[in-house]
C-alpha cells in the first residue's frame, strides 16, 4: 500500500471506507441469509464451533444499517 509509506494515515482511512461492503445492499442481503440458512449438526460440529460460525456472520455486517 503506498499510502502506508507515506504515514498519510487520512489517505489510509478513505481508502478503507471504499471498501466497505457494509454499505452494499446485495452484500449485506447475502451475508443475512447465510446466517439464516445455518444450521447445527452435532455430528460434524461443536456448539462452541455453530456460534463461533454464526457470530462470523454478525460480525461481517455489525456496523451496517440492517445488521442480525
């Protein structure tokens, strides 16, 4: 990243705004049926590893307007 030799910490930080996906409706729209279509099987996982999945998924649009 140039900017980070730059130390044009401003620069850095639009940057990373731009790639925010939190802000695209498709996307967030696909992560909340991903959540919503999860489902437990205790044969291939844990709970700890189902809520530590599901939280992955929150975590993903957590600032976004239509957030789980």
């Amino acid at each position: 990243m140039a900017f980070a030799h730059n130390s044009a910490v401003d620069s850095m930080w639009d940057k990373l705004k731009e790639s925010d996906q939190t802000t695209n409706a498709v996307y967030v729209n696909n992560v909340r049926n991903s959540f919503f279509s999860e489902t437990f099987d205790p044969s291939k996982q844990t709970v700890r590893q189902f809520v530590g999945k599901l939280q992955n998924w929150v975590n993903r649009i957590s600032i976004a307007e239509r957030n789980i």
